[in-house]
C-alpha cells in the first residue's frame, strides 16, 4: 500500500501538511504532482531599454544559483537494502583487515606472548597450565571476526531494509524528509 499526500490534502489521520509554497521563476521545476505557479502579473510598466554600454570587462556575468526544495515522500526498500548490503560489506571487509593487522602488530611486539605468560602465572598452577597463545591463534582469532563481519551484514542489511519500510509508513504523518537542491558548485 502506497500513499501519497501532497501538500494541502488531509493526511491519513486528518492532519493538513498545509499550503503548496509558492514557486519562483528562479526555483527548479516544481515537484511531480504540483502545478506549475506563474510568476504575478506586473502593474507597473516595463522600463525603457537603457541604451547599449560598452562592456566594462569580458568577465561572464554571474547568476545566482537555482534552488529547489523537494520532499522525499517515498524510498524503495529493496534498493536502500542493497545499498545498505554492500556498504556493510565493504565495513565487514576493513573490520576482518583491522583485526588481522591488528593481531599481526601485537604479535610481532610480543604483547600476546607476554600477556600469555603472566596470565599462565596467575591462572595456572603447579601442575596445570592455561595457554593464551593457543586461545588467541591467528586462525582462532580470524574465524571469530569472519563470523562477527557476516552478522555484521547480516544485522546492517536487514536493518536498512525495515528503517526504509518503517519510512514509508510514517512520511504520510510527517509529511518526509525536506532536501533542498541547487546547481551552485
């Protein structure tokens, strides 16, 4: 089920959004569903054309950038969820690395050999031994971040997916998200 509700109508629960504003001759082409507004009619008469100046400079004169304010009153959930699969993706990707090149430098430094030792003389006794580095084996440690960057895409995906349904549903009483465009750079 799709609504649309644009400005001036009742929302589903009776709520106006209020009054279209009006468009200017130097806005964008006015939202889908809104009709065009023309410019108010000049009273007063148009100026004599001032006679014809010899051009100060060749500089391109500058116009004042164009502005358009939009509402967003609709987003696909199947494309916000793909965009949201392979931007998670792409994070699983640099957390597997970080963690990686993280164990790699404690590694290296001896901190885990280290921490391994005094953890084996607190822990451990006369007779039994409790051996970190076997815990913390790179393979150990890699299959432990694999699993948590697929529930990581897994959770962002699904996620991203109901945020954009829940959206949907909402923008009829919240009347959307405003965005305002403009061709200025």
């Amino acid at each position: 089920m799709s609504s649309t509700v644009t400005p001036g109508q009742p929302t589903p629960i009776g709520r106006s959004l209020g009054e279209a504003p009006a468009v200017r001759p130097t806005d964008a082409t006015p939202a889908h569903g809104l009709p065009p507004v023309a410019p108010p009619a000049a009273s007063v008469p148009a100026p004599a054309p001032a006679e014809p100046r010899a051009p100060e400079h060749d500089a391109p004169r500058r116009r004042t950038p164009r502005r358009a304010r939009l509402y967003i009153y609709r987003v696909d959930a199947w494309s916000v969820t793909k965009v949201a699969f392979m931007l998670a993706v792409a994070l699983g990707i640099v957390i597997v690395c970080a963690v990686a090149a993280l164990w790699w430098l404690l590694d290296y430094s001896g901190v885990i050999a280290t921490l391994a030792r005094n953890v084996d003389e607190v822990i451990g006794s006369g007779t039994t031994t409790f051996d970190l580095e076997a815990v913390l084996a790179f393979d150990r440690v890699m299959g432990i971040t694999v699993v948590v960057a697929a529930l990581e895409v897994a959770l962002v995906s699904i996620l991203a997916g109901l945020f954009a349904v829940l959206y949907n549903l909402t923008v009829g009483i919240t009347g959307g998200v405003e965005a305002t465009f403009t061709d200025a750079v």
